[in-house]
C-alpha cells in the first residue's frame, strides 16, 4: 500500500521542528543564508535543505490569513523524475517514497528540468556532484516508521499514514469547517496524485513560487495528467519504429537499385540498337 | 593556393589553438571546483547554453550525415556522391562536439556509459544516449576509409565497403531515432514547455525540421569548403539539394500549423507576448521564408543566394531548438538564467576544435576529391 502524509496548513504554527529534524535525521548541514524582509528561511531547496517551512500572509476580505507551508519533495505516484532518469538512478517504491541511488547518476539533470514541482536539487559546487531531494526517510518508512518530520511535528499538522485513508480524513476535515478550508486536496490529482497531500485555509494558486517579491518554492498549479503520459507513448513507439524504418529503407535500396540497373540495362541495349542501327545504314 | 591564402591560414589555426586552449583551462577548471563554479546554471535552471546549443543544436546541424548517406547509397542519386564525405565529416564532428559537450555539462561524466547497464527503457534520455553511441560510432566507420586510404590499407577498406549498405541503414535508422527523441525528452514537461510548442507530435516535427536543415547545413559546409579550400562543387548538385528543401520544409511547416490548429491554439500565436514573438520569427522567418527563397530559380542558380538562403533554415533552427530547449521552456519562475561567459568559452573551444580538425582533415585526407566507390 502507498504511504503518504497529509499536511494540513491549517494545523501548523511554523515552528520548524520538522526542518530541524529532517537536516538532523539527514545528516545535513546548515546553510548560511540572507534575510529576504520575509520569515522564509532558506526560501529554496538546496542539496543540504529538503524540507522547509514557507510563510505567507494571505489577506482576504477582511481576514488575514498567517499560512505556514511545510514543502517538501511530493513524491508522485507517477513521478517525472523516475520516468525521466536515464540509468534508473531515481525509483518509486511500492510504499510510496520516490527514492534516489547515488551509484547510478551521471548528473544529467533531466530529474530536475522534468518535475512538475521543481523539487530536485544538485550539488553545483561539487567535483563530484549528486542529486539530492527529500527521501520520504524511505529508511523509516520501510520500518513502518513516520518520517522524521512528522516524528517531530508537535500539533499533528503532519499525519503519516496509507494515502487512500489520508485523503479520506482530509476530506473529512474539509467538509467538516468549509469555513476553514478550501475544498481542494492538493496531491490528490495533481500531476496524476501525489503521496503527500495538503489541505490549506486559501486557495493553492495564492502560494506560488514569487510571493512579497521574494523567490520561493511553491505550489505549481497543475493539471490531472501524469507529466510522462506523451513521453511514454513515443517510446512505446520505438521498437515498431525501428523495424518499420529498416524494412522501408531497405525497401527503397533495393527498388532504386533494380530502376537503376534498369535503367542501365535499357541504355545499353538502345547504344546496342543504334550501332546495329549505324552498321545497317553503313551496309 | 594562392599566397594570400597561405598567410592567413596560420593567423586563423593560432585564433582556433587559444580558443581551444581557453576551453580547456575552463574545463579544467570546472573538473576540480564543479559546474556551478563556471556556469549561472541553478537548481532553477538546470540546463542552458550547452545542452541547447552543443546538444539540440549540434545532433540537428549534423543531420547532413543521414540525409546525405540516405541519398547516395539508399536512393541511388549518384549525383551527390561528391559531397557525401564532406557531409559524413560534419556530421561525426557534429556527434564529437555533441560527446565532449557532455564530458562537461554531465556532473559525472566518467559515468557517461552508465546507460550501457543501467536501463531506463522509459526514459527518451535513455534512448538519445543509446542513439548517440551507436550513431557515432557508425560514422566513425562511414568515414573511416577516408584514413585508411590514406594511410593505403586495402584490407579494412574492403571490408567498411562490404558491410556499407547495412552501416547506412543502420546509420539512418538511428539518426531518425535520435533527432526525433530529443523531441520526445520535452515531452516530459507539459507544464513547462509553452503551449505554442508543446504538442504530442514532437518528435515528428523535431525530424522534420532536421531533415530539412541536413540539407541546408550540407549546402553552408559544401558552400564554406569550396571557398576555403577551393573544391569545386558543381552549382548542380547544391541546386539540387535546395530544390528539396521546399518540399521538406513544407512538410514540416503544413505538419506544425497543422498541429496548432487542431488543437485549436492558433490564437496563442498573438497572446503569448515574447513566446508569440519567437514563434512567429522562427516560423515566418526561418521556415516560411526560406521555402519561398529555395523555390525561386534564381535563387538556385546563385552560389551566394543559395548558401545564405541555407544558412537562413539553419538559423531557424537554431532558433527553434533555443525556443523549445531554453527560452519558453520556463524554469522555476522567479529564476533567472543567462550564460556565463565561461559556458560560452567551453561552447566556443569545442566549435573551435571542430573546425581545426575539420580544416586539418580536408588537408591531409581525400574528402571532396576522391573517386566514387564501388556501389554496393
């Protein structure tokens, strides 16, 4: 069964905890960043940061909505990521974390440009670079242990569990306090659903990637198809293509070949005819 | 060869060696302190000028090789026979640019054959790697017996000349393959690729348009050639390849308005702001344009208004494969990417190395000069 987390952004007070606890599950360090005038803090994913706490202040009406995001990797139930990776280096388990082997990458970085949520991050400043992203801590989770984040977040804002169950009790709590929550599961078919799902207090499309004139990781607003869907049906047509390609040129060698030696043949049978021709007239 | 020609050749080679020599020490660089070290590419840009212009660019630019070898040897048109070597030359530089390009922008490029044994069958990229081993070796072969006349062994000439028809075959099976599945890798990003650009049909419109630019690159280097190292090649036979290209391109510019159309985007062509700009120079400008320009006899008939016509349909390509690879293909937004001038060094140091080997090869072997072979 797919494991998944539900993020209600309704329950998390920005705390960090989970940030803290995924670099130190991780084994990540720190960075030394800016202050960008917001709370955001890094704002960006990096090779060493990939959870992080986004803070907005989302005015409607006459309602202020303090909206703190927890974001993370999605991991996808139809990654772009996997689909994309030549040498197999990325892999969806069948528990749900999309997980990354060090030994395969070659660093071409199509893992990066194909996800729909920008998550993938590379290590630029490295000799010997590698991707790295949010791991789902598949290490836990392949124990039947939550995450490291959600182990650590105090108001249950994190709920780790099968992700047919969390989409039912997010729906619960959305219909629930309609007031509260907008009524959509992001995750749920986002980019043909993710194992990590959200429910939040304002629309998704009010937590994009520029906010208050700074560059954050965001939500992407997507459609339900799987990035991959075209990508896959040219290369399921590739081996047909292959052997219809070689039967055609092969054809087409062999056809102007025959015309060409036709051709010839003709020609020298006429050069044959006039010189009989020419020898005729000459007796 | 006039004097004249002799003193400017080594002006030229000493311009080349410094550019390859720059490249090298930027490469050298990059290896101890990492890509980001000499590039302005990020987590939200992670690819730029290389992989659109040494990639994209370069397998397209070396289409001559198939389209050239599919005539000669496929069709029977002997009437291009004495270009196809130039063309072969090209294209097998075009795929050596196109390798040491990934030595650098890879993060691992001693893994470079990792896609031998590691398979993503999935994966388009998988495909184009596969593609780009085997095609490069395959012209490698195609051009071989150029140095083994030269160096006046018999035995492995014979053997490339019995094996010939099956490398074409297999040479152009791959090339239609791999031009069309660096279509198929943008696939994979319908949220990013504007929409005037993405379509399911990719791949079709990506072999289009490199047919139509290995005929027009074998005119500009055939054209470029003939002035430098004074081959002469016959007006007809570059007339010739002109008179396909409207065809091609026709094909190709019926196929794209064609795709838009149905899928009832053809308003997009104005409200897409820059996007609509680009779409409407690389079209108009570099297909439209030179259909009317190569159905003009009088074109045909000028050496000089063919080779700038040619190398019109090559800037509209580069164009559109900047446009899909690069300028609407958007990254994180918010994220800006413009090349740092040592990606432009590596770029240049490569192109650098591909005409000096290019210029030493039409020195030291037989390429616009030798007798047709037997047929097989």
């Amino acid at each position: 069964m797919i494991r998944g987390v539900l993020v209600d952004l309704g329950r998390c007070m920005g705390c960090r905890s989970c940030q803290v606890a995924c670099k130190a599950w991780n084994d990540n360090t720190n960075e030394i960043t800016v202050c960008l005038g917001c709370y955001d803090n890094p704002p960006r994913f990096s090779a060493d940061t990939w959870s992080l706490i986004r803070f907005d202040e989302v005015a409607e009406g006459d309602q202020l909505h303090w909206v703190f995001s927890k974001l993370q990797c999605m991991h996808c139930e139809h990654p772009g990521c996997v689909a994309a990776c030549p040498v197999g280096a990325l892999e969806k388990t069948p528990q749900g974390p999309v997980i990354y082997h060090d030994e395969r990458c070659i660093g071409c970085r199509y893992c990066q440009v194909a996800c729909p949520f920008h998550v993938p991050t590379f290590q630029w400043d490295r000799p010997v670079p590698f991707i790295r992203k949010c791991t789902f801590c598949a290490d836990r989770v392949s124990q039947g242990i939550e995450p490291a984040c959600v182990k650590a977040c105090p108001t249950d804002a994190l709920a780790f569990g099968e992700r047919e169950e969390l989409l039912v009790e997010a729906r619960k709590r959305v219909l629930a306090r309609p007031e509260k929550y907008v009524d959509h599961i992001y995750g749920e078919k986002e980019a043909g659903g993710t194992s990590w799902l959200y429910i939040s207090p304002v629309p998704f499309e009010m937590l994009g990637f520029i906010a208050h004139g700074a560059v954050k990781m965001g939500f992407p607003t997507l459609g339900p198809e799987r990035v991959d869907k075209f990508a896959s049906v040219a290369m399921s047509v590739v081996p047909p293509w292959i052997l219809a390609a070689t039967a055609t040129l092969s054809g087409l060698y062999w056809f102007t070949k025959r015309r060409e030696k036709g051709l010839q043949a003709r020609r020298e049978a006429q050069a044959r005819k006039d010189g009989q021709a020419g020898h005729e007239e000459e007796a | 060869m006039t004097t004249a020609q002799r003193r400017q050749l080594p002006i030229g080679t000493a311009i080349l060696g410094v550019l390859i020599l720059i490249g090298l020490i930027v490469a050298g660089y990059r290896y101890a302190n990492g890509i980001g070290a000499i590039s302005n590419l990020s987590d939200g840009r992670p690819w730029g000028l290389w992989i659109s212009f040494d990639l994209y660019c370069g397998v397209a630019l070396a289409a001559g090789g198939f389209v050239l070898a599919a005539t000669v040897y496929l069709f029977h048109l002997k009437k291009y026979y004495p270009i196809i070597r130039s063309a072969i030359l090209t294209a097998f530089l075009g795929y050596l640019l196109v390798v040491f390009a990934l030595l650098v922008d890879l993060g691992q490029p001693w893994r470079i054959w990792h896609a031998l044994i590691y398979w993503n069958l999935h994966s388009p990229l998988f495909e184009v790697a596969w593609c780009v081993m085997l095609y490069t070796a395959v012209l490698a072969l195609e051009f071989s017996p150029a140095v083994f006349e030269r160096l006046n062994l018999q035995i492995p000439i014979r053997i490339i000349r019995r094996i010939q028809i099956p490398l074409v075959v297999t040479g152009v099976v791959l090339s239609t393959m791999h031009q069309s599945s660096l279509g198929s890798m943008l696939l994979m990003m319908p949220d990013k690729l504007n929409r005037l650009w993405y379509t399911p049909i990719l791949p079709i419109l990506f072999l289009l348009s490199a047919i139509s630019v290995g005929l027009a690159m074998t005119i500009v280097e055939s054209s470029l050639s003939s002035r430098s190292f004074g081959h002469h090649v016959h007006l007809d036979i570059l007339a010739g390849l002109g008179r396909a290209i409207p065809y091609v391109l026709g094909l190709y510019l019926v196929v794209k308005l064609g795709d838009v159309l149905i899928a009832g985007e053809i308003g997009l062509i104005f409200s897409q702001g820059v996007h609509s700009v680009l779409w409407l120079v690389e079209v108009l400008g570099g297909v439209v344009a030179p259909i009317i320009l190569f159905s003009l006899p009088r074109v045909r008939q000028s050496p000089r208004a063919l080779f700038w016509s040619a190398v019109i349909v090559v800037l509209g390509l580069v164009l559109n494969r900047f446009n899909v690879s690069w300028l609407s293909l958007a990254g994180r937004p918010g994220i800006g990417y413009a090349p740092h001038w040592m990606e432009f060094a590596i770029t240049v140091g490569l192109l650098s190395g591909g005409i000096m080997v290019f210029m030493l090869a039409n020195r030291y072997l037989s390429i616009a000069h030798h007798a047709p072979a037997e047929s097989g």
